[in-house]
C-alpha cells in the first residue's frame, strides 16, 4: 500500500510520459530520459516548487492511523461480501497481520503486509467457510481504497483526505494444495520484498535538534526539504500531537519499521532474522538490529546551500501564503 502522488517525479525507467506538459513553474513533467533503478534523480520530484511537501510529510505522519484505518474497514468490508453484520464479524473472524513499513525513492512511506484470515480464537482455529483467499484479496482492495481520514488541521496547510494511492499489489500466499506456508517462510518472504528498497529511501539515522543542522546533512536536496518541512510543521501548535520534530529525520513518520497484530504468529525475531539474512549479502558490515530497525540509510547526493534554504522554506512559504490569503479575505469582509 502505497502514498498517493504529491507530485511528479522522476520515475524509473522512462521518464517522458508527460514529457510535454509543464507547470506553471515552465518545468516538464518528465525529463526524457530513462533511469535505472539506482539512478539517485528517481524518486526526485521534477518540480520542487510544485511538490507538496507538507502534504508528504503529513501523510508519512499519518501512515499508522492510515492503517489502522485500513485494518477497521477490512472487517466491515469482508462483513458486507459475507453477508454477516458489522459487530458479528469479529466473532467470527480475526484478521491477523504483520506488515513493514518501508520508504519509497521519493520518502514516501510505503507498507508490506502479510494478512491472514483465522477463526474467532485465532490461529488455532480455522476461519469460516466465506473467509476465503479470493474473498480477502477484494476486501483488501477495497478496505485500502475506503480509507479517508481528515488531514490535520492547521493554519500553515490544508489537505484534502488523506488516503493509499492507487498502486496495490495484492498476492495470494498459497501452496498449490493450499495448505498454509510455515511462519518462517512468511517472514522470509516479508525480508525478501521489504528489502528491495532498503538502500531506496532517503533520510538519516538520528534526531534532527536543530534547523540549522538539517542544512548541514549530506542528504538529497529533496529529502533536506522533507525534512525541514517536517520541522517546520512540528513548530505548529496545533500539529504538536504529531511529534513532527522528534520524527524528521524519519520524513514525518513515527511508526514502527515492523509491527504485526498479536495473533500473528511470525515473531519479530523471525522477521528480523530473516530480514538480516537477506541484507547480509549485501551489506556485510550492518548488525541485526540496525537491518531491523533501521533498514533505510540514504548516501547523500550533491546539493548547494541555496537550494537546501529554497526548499525548507517550502513550508513556511505556505503558511505566508494562506496568512495573506486569509488578510485579504478578512479586508473584504464576508
Ligand atoms: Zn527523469
Ligand atoms: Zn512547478
């Protein structure tokens, strides 16, 4: 489950779909050439002006309730394809799951999950009858694409609902005669996909304290402005529940890497032992804990002072804007 767009970026591959439209900023919304996969400008918005930053970060900020969103509707929609009530569906069947919070290029949070259907005690009982593999993959889609929750309100932004984007691949986890695959095959397949994109995402390991330390980060000029942004945002009062400060060096988000409901049975240990098997061909000097936690690290790219100072100020640009904007209403009366 993925982040909606803020933005156009540079995508893998070809990057001229909309080569020949541009904003109103006179950049193209693509560039016309075609990148690989470690090509460090994918991910990279082509227009930093019309990318919305405080959007991304909040909706990093808001990636856990998105979830849990997520997590609710999936019962009142596997209800409404069985024909069972609301409240009668959670004493029929559970919904376990274990999911991986990873980043995309662009910092997006983005989750892997593994969702399982038991019987009302769990994964010693079996589920009903109606729960089937066909059945969940449809309320998963659907679930996903019913989440809209309100964007926080303050004065520097305002957001539509904040929801997944398009992009969802749901699979089937079976084995040809259907018997269910061991935990420990599940937790490898978890590290196997959520490592794709260990190397992808683009903040740092520790607490930003200060805006001046941002400008000095080795960070992409993209991920400084996520950060700020985060920053900027955290100094709002009515944003202070989100802990934005505390979590910009994470672009926002403040959930953990990997988190399963308790009737999973996959444990943390065996995820992560997976995950650092996985990794450990690629990264030999990384510890477990680090490939766990902390799976993302960004190698900076090239970047000018003046492009970093353009880009933090994205956030407070905009809170100028809607304080103008609001004077001028309030001149010209109701
Ligand atoms: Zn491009
Ligand atoms: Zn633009």
């Amino acid at each position: 489950m993925t982040a909606p767009s803020f933005g156009p970026v540079h995508r893998a591959g070809d990057c001229h779909l909309a080569r020949r439209r541009r904003c109103e900023h006179g950049v193209r919304q693509g560039c016309g050439r075609t990148h690989l996969d470690a090509d460090p400008l994918v991910g990279q918005p082509l227009c930093a002006d019309c990318y919305d930053y405080p959007g991304h970060v909040l909706w990093n900020a808001m990636a856990p309730a998105l979830w849990k969103a997520f997590r609710d509707n999936l019962y009142h929609h596997l209800a409404a394809r069985a024909g069972v009530g609301r409240s009668e569906v959670r004493t029929l069947v559970r919904v376990s799951a274990a999911k991986v919070a990873e980043y995309q290029k662009r910092g997006a949070v983005h989750f892997h999950a593994i969702v399982r259907l038991d019987g009302p005690d769990g994964p010693t009982t079996p589920p009903p009858t109606w729960a089937t593999g066909d059945r969940l993959s449809e309320a998963v889609r659907s679930a996903a694409a019913a989440v809209a929750l309100p964007c926080p309100e303050s004065a520097a932004y305002s957001g539509g609902p904040l929801g997944f984007g398009g992009q969802l691949d749901v699979h089937p986890l079976v084995y040809g005669g259907g018997e269910r695959i061991p935990d420990d095959a599940v937790a490898a397949y978890v590290a196997k996909y959520t490592s794709k994109s260990v190397e992808a995402a683009g903040a740092v390991d520790r607490r930003i304290e200060s805006l001046a330390e941002i400008q000095a980060l080795q960070v992409s000029p993209h991920v400084r402005a996520l950060i700020a942004t985060a920053w900027r945002l955290g100094g709002l009062p009515e944003l202070r529940h989100l802990r934005l400060r505390t979590w910009a060096h994470m672009l926002g988000y403040r959930g953990h890497c990997l988190t399963k409901t308790r009737a999973y049975s996959t444990t943390y240990g065996q995820l992560r032992t997976a995950r650092a098997e996985h990794a450990r061909g690629l990264y030999t000097d990384w510890d477990d804990a680090a490939v766990a936690e902390r799976a993302w690290r960004f190698v900076g790219t090239g970047h000018t002072p003046a492009e970093a100072l353009i880009a933090a100020g994205v956030a407070e640009d905009l809170a100028t804007n809607r304080e103008v904007a609001r004077a001028e209403r309030m001149e010209e009366g109701p």
